[in-house]
C-alpha cells in the first residue's frame, strides 16, 4: 500500500478517547422512549446503528481540542462534538441511499439502507439531523441562550444548501457533467460538502467560549484543514483498499469524476496536502503550545490510511 | 361531496393573506448565491418549487395568529412562520419519495420527486429542514439568544425522533403491521406526526413573547386542534376528492389501515372532531377576544374540504 506510514500513534489514542466519551453520550441521548409504540424502536435502533462504534470522530476531536484549548468545559464540548457527529452520521446514511451513491458498505459494515430498508433510513438520517439541532439547543450545552442559538446558526448554515447539501448537489452534477470540473469548482463543492462542517466542528469551542478571535483563527484552521483532508481522501480513492478504508474505493476514477488527484497528478495532490497541513498550522500561531492536538490533527489528516 | 360547506369565508381570506406574507418572505430567504456552482442552482429550484406558492399554511397561521395575539411583531412571527412551513414542506418531500407513500401529487401539482429526481428531492428536503433551523437561529428573529435558542429546542423536538418523524414510523409500521392499531396507537401516531409541529407552530408566539402560561395554554389549544385537524384529515380521505385535496386519497382504506374513522365510523369520527375543536376553543378562554382568530382556526380545522 502506497503512502506514508502514520506516524502520530499518540494522536490516534487520543483521537480514540474522544471517540469513546462522545460515543458514551451519544449512547445516552440516543435512549428511545420507554412507552415506544410499534415502529419507534426500530427508528432509535437504525439512529443508533448509523451513529455509534464507529467513525474516525475527527470532527468531534476537533470540536473537543477547539474548545479545550479555550477553557470550556468538557461537559459542554462533548455536547458540541456529539452533534456535529449526528450531523454528519445523517449526511453518510443518505448519501449511501440507493437514489444518491447506492453503496453497501459504510464503516466497515452494511450501510443502514441495507442493514435496515430504505424508508427507515431516510427517516433516520432526517432525525440525526434534527437532533444535532435538540442537542445544541438543549440549556445542558451552555447557559447563555445566545451560544445556543449562535451554535445552531453556524450549524445550520454550515449543513444546509450553503453548505453541506449544496456541495453535495455540485458532486452530483459533476458525475453527468459533459467536461469535468475544474479546479475551482472543486474546491468549492469540497469546502461545501465536507469543508463547512469540519469549520463548524473546529469553531464550535470558539462559539461556546464566546471568544470571536479564537473563532476566525479556527476558521481559518480549519479551512486549510478541510481541504487537506479532502485532498487525502481524494488520494486513498486512488491509493487505498476497500478493508482499510471499510467503503468501496476507486469510485471516482471509475465515474470518471474530477478530483484533486485527477487535476494534480498523484505527486501534485500531496504536496498540495502538505501546503494546506502547513497554512492550518500556520492559523494556529496565535494560541501556542496550547493549539498541540490541533496540530497533530492536521497532520494526521494528510497521513491517515482510512 | 359530503361534508358540511365552509363557513368561514373571512377566516379563509384571512388565511389567504398570511399565506402571502409567508411566501414573500420565504421567497427572499431561498433566493440561490449569484455564484453558485453547477448542481447548486437546481437544489434552490426544487427548494422553491417544495415549499413555494401552495398549501394552506395553517401551520404558519397559527404561529402569526398566536404572536400577534401576544403583541410580539409581524416580522418575527412571520420567521417562525416561514421556518414551521419549511418544515412541513420538507416532511412532505420525504413522504412522498417511492421509498416511501411513493406519491405523485401534492398540493395539486407533481411531487418533487417526479419534478425533479429522487436524489435531488432527498437533498431539497434534507436542506428545507435544516433552513427551518437557520431561520429561527438567525438574530433576525429575535433579539434574546435564549428565545431563539428556545424556538431551536422546540422545533428539533416537534420534528425529531420524539416527534414527526417518530409518528412517521409508526405509521409505516401499520401498514404491515397484522392486527390494526387500537385507537390509544392511533392518537399517540396522530400527536407526534401532525400534532408535535401544529403544536410547536401555536406555541411559537408564546415563545417569542417569552408568556411561559401563554405558552402552556396554546400548547393545550394546539393538542385538540392537532387531533381535531387529523380527525378530519381521516373524514376527507373517505370522503373528498382527488382534485379537491390535491393529493390521492382513498388511501387508507385501501391498505386496511386503522384511521379514527375505521375506529369510530364516520359518524363517531365527525362527532369526536368537534368534541376536540371545542376543547380547543375552551383552551384559549384566558384571552378572550384577542384569540378570535385562533377559535376559527379550530372551526376551520374541521370544516375544511381540502
């Protein structure tokens, strides 16, 4: 397998902490009710198998370390992660569905169209979505109302079709575009489709520290970090298995899609990573020895193997 | 046709009108970028094409007439008018898709679906639903983060697992389900499907009023309504027609599904109709006059034809 060996072993044990609290309280808030009628326990059971045991949780180490670096309380920030984790959990259940990508396989395991049936799963994905919004507004998740509500805005906007969704509408278009995509509309659809969220996981600790420098630094952050990770998606399409990476791989290539690597070249795609690793270390000067794990995780999202 | 004749020609202007105020600004709010990328253009088309122009907006009646009724301002109560009404589009995005009711018309025109495509459907109202959050998180909607938040928190569990989508899988589940659900199922379906966002809609005013009893008493006001409102949804599916109500009908019946008209007959079912409009009407005797339009709202709810 090509690529450099991960080399940031403490990071991912740290990475897997994190995934271990924010899975613990995700398991709670994801309690179906005791006097369910027919159907409601499947609905918790298709939420709960899209959302635990499984997943990097990069975006909820970075709503973590974002928000430990300024101070906020664990408590909170582990409310922020889970969250942003619902959001995107949502976001793979439907984009799996037959009627977008059709893939079988998610995490390692059958995708939850395919481990549960369609229609369970849409409504699944819709109310991962909506909890992410209960939980951010929730008084658990801050005491000032107005963090709450700044959170489901950044979210919103992040998620919605200025963001997340819309990105996922230019993917779509690029599949059955008559010329590929350039360079710029790549990136674009990237910074909407993955980036937007990752900015919010990243800002999250900013907005419940009410710190609005912290905020912009680690919008910037997280801006070189997004496409650094994606950029490295791009080449472990290219580059990856279908064990590791627990997804089917290859598809891009095969679609005949327009990507980082196609534009780039294999050589020009991670020395791009490489510049983007660097500009999101770079915005991080400011917070000093404090801002470590955020370094490590833009590192680690140009050496992952998965 | 059978059923009384509408009698509340002032009651129905009066919700023409609040319709119109609510698409003009749902109209502005889902105004595309001016740079959007290819794909981006058609999600904000079908988002309009959802959501725009059709429907009879009772939901965002409720919530204009409740604030107003509280003295909170148009332009607020139309925000949390527009976002009620984003949701309920949304919802109905989803029913419709093959995987799920499979639908061909709604509110008399194609469903977005056909429209459009399955894929581009799932993401318009994936996006709808996440613009409802955007909406009342948004400043413009209120000045106090904590009432803002306090809209989130309510809407994300009228509309979760709690909620909509919960009362969508029970529902699903009696379609196969191998004895027809008693009528205590068919309430708790009817509360969390159509009854938690016609609640969190009346309830809304309150909210931006911060009238924590105001609150209480339109919740209770909006409980009656909700069944009295899904009594007669069941009574024009035995009854209406197809051009009338814009939708097919005749549905239930069809898949030997219980209904409270299948629990009570038609007769039985009229009769519990307006034993919860009066009980609606009894809940807003605290605010005598100033509620006038919310109790023909409640008339309305049984005596409409479509």
């Amino acid at each position: 397998m090509a690529g450099p060996m991960v080399e940031l072993p403490g990071f991912q044990d740290h990475l897997a902490e994190i995934a271990t609290e924010t899975d613990q309280l995700l398991g709670e808030i994801l309690t179906p009710p005791t006097d369910a009628a027919p159907g409601e326990a499947r609905l918790w059971e298709a939420m709960r198998y899209a959302t635990l045991g499984a997943g990097k949780r990069l975006r909820a180490c970075l709503a973590v370390e974002g928000a430990e670096m300024l101070g906020v309380p664990r408590a909170r920030a582990l409310r922020a992660a889970a969250a942003v984790e619902c959001l995107h959990a949502y976001s793979l259940v439907h984009d799996d569905l037959p009627a977008m990508d059709d893939d079988d396989l998610r995490r390692g395991k059958p995708t939850t169209h395919r481990a549960f049936d369609d229609a369970t799963a849409i409504l699944a994905g819709d109310a991962l979505q909506t909890l992410a919004f209960e939980i951010l507004a929730d008084p658990a998740t801050h005491k000032d109302g107005a963090a709450r509500a700044e959170l489901c805005h950044a979210l919103a906007k992040a998620a919605g079709a200025p963001g997340m969704v819309g990105g996922q509408m230019i993917d779509i278009a690029a599949e059955t575009a008559k010329t590929p995509f350039d360079l710029a509309v790549i990136t674009r659809l990237q910074a909407m489709k993955t980036g937007a969220l990752i900015r919010f996981a990243a800002e999250s600790g900013a907005i419940l520290a009410r710190d609005q420098s912290a905020r912009e630094a680690l919008a910037l952050y997280a801006r070189h970090l997004g496409l650094a990770f994606q950029i490295r998606d791009d080449l472990l399409d290219v580059e990856g298995d279908v064990e590791a990476m627990g997804k089917q791989v290859r598809k891009d290539a095969e679609a005949g899609k327009a990507t980082f690597v196609s534009e780039l070249g294999i050589e020009g795609a991670r020395k791009a990573a490489a510049r983007e690793r660097d500009s999101a270390i770079a915005a991080l000067a400011s917070f000093g020895p404090a801002a470590r794990r955020l370094r490590e995780a833009a590192e680690f999202a140009i050496q992952r193997q998965s």
